[in-house]
C-alpha cells in the first residue's frame, strides 16, 4: 500500500488529487491549515486528515510524527501555494519585500520545511516520490520568450517563488538519486488561487500531479513537465 501526503488539500487541486490517488489505491492524507476543513474533505474521499500549517515549524513536526506513528509515507506532494498580487493585478512598483517573503515562506521555505521534516519517513520507502507543484511561470525560457502567457505575465512574487521551486527541485533530485522528485506544471486551473479564472477544471489540472505520484521507481527526476512532457526551464 502506498501512503501519500498532500500539502494544502482540502480543496481545488490538492483535493482533486487526494480523490484520484485513493481511486488509485493509495492511502491519502489530506493536508490542511484547517483541521475542521481538512478534516470535512478528508471524509469526503476517504483519506486521512492531517493538520499541517507549510509556514509553521511546529506544525509540520507535530504531522510528520502522526504520519510516521502510522506507519510512515511513500508519497510527498508539496502542493500548498499562495498569491498575494491578484494573480499579477498589482503594479510592480507596490511590491514590498514583505509581500516577497509571504509568498516565499509558503511557496519556497514551506517546502524545505516540510521536506525536511518528512526526508526521514521517505527515506524508509522502497520507492520514495516527491512531486512539487510549480507553474509554467516559473520557466526563465518562457518567461523571455514574446508570445508566450509568462512573458505576458506582470506579476513578481508568485512566479518567482515558483522559480525557486523548480531550482530546489532540481537540488533535492540530485542529492537523493533514490527518490523521483519533480516539478509539475498543472496548468491554468481554475481554482481559489486565481480567483477561479483558470481556464482549466481541477480534473484536468490534477493530471500530472496524479501521473507523477504515481511514477515508476526508474522514471525521471529531476524534471519539470506538463500533461505533455517537458518544460523548459
């Protein structure tokens, strides 16, 4: 039986794939803020409700020790994100470094909080995944690339913050060659994060979180895909 975790899943994607990978066979644990929340949508489907807070250290350490006092994970997937420019409403020049570092601190140091905390269980896997839900946004190639949504794209915190994680991911990749960890790009979905303008429903979105989970232990890592194949960084 495969355990799996998922950051930041009593709703939109998170939600969506905790449905699917228990369709799948996987024992799930929703991850949520909220433990009323967590604890509703995890009924929902059938999974496991955890409370976990991706910016609080504490929170993160007190999860990691229920899941493990269950028996441990095979499946991490760091999918709580945040926006606070309006899906890139604000002008640039209001972007303060406070903004910056809310948004890193879930975005980025949320998942380097919660990777540590867990490296310990994953390492017990015999076949250990990590997925990171990244965005297109992230990609530099792109990003410089006229004719494209994120050279388009005005905003400052989400996307940056989305680069990272595709650095850290190549990182932890690299460190551990035993685990598939990967980036994911799921797409303009539409979901609480953009206000729901996503041109995307959650089914279509949660496609390669789901394939990705799921991966084979000699699949790749260290990548960064879409629904259809490779992105470039």
């Amino acid at each position: 039986m495969t355990t799996t975790l998922i950051t930041g899943a009593n709703k939109g994607l998170g939600f969506e794939t905790a449905r699917r990978l228990i369709e799948a066979g996987h024992t799930v644990y929703v991850g949520s803020r909220d433990p009323e929340r967590g604890r509703i949508a995890a009924a929902r489907v059938g999974a496991r409700a955890v409370t976990l807070d991706v910016t609080d250290d504490t929170s993160v350490e007190a999860a990691a020790k229920l899941i493990e006092a269950d028996g441990g994970l095979d499946v991490l997937i760091n999918n709580a994100g945040i926006d606070v420019e309006g899906n890139g409403s604000l002008d640039i020049a209001d972007i303060t470094a406070d903004m910056m570092r809310e948004v890193f601190d879930t975005n980025v140091f949320g998942v380097v909080r919660v990777l540590h905390a867990f490296l310990p269980l994953l390492r017990r896997s015999t076949a250990p995944v990590v997925v990171n839900v990244s965005s297109s946004l992230a990609s530099l190639t792109r990003s410089t690339t006229p004719g494209t949504p994120a050279f388009t794209y005005p905003g400052l915190t989400y996307p940056t913050s989305k680069t990272a994680v595709n650095r850290l991911t190549v990182q932890y990749a690299k460190a551990l060659p035993g685990f598939r960890i990967n980036a994911v790009e799921p797409g303009y979905t539409a979901t609480d994060l953009n206000a729901h303008a996503g041109t995307q429903t959650v089914e279509q979105g949660a496609e390669i979180i789901v394939r990705m989970a799921r991966i084979a232990a000699d699949g790749p890592t260290g990548g960064y895909f879409d629904a259809e194949g490779p992105l470039p960084w």
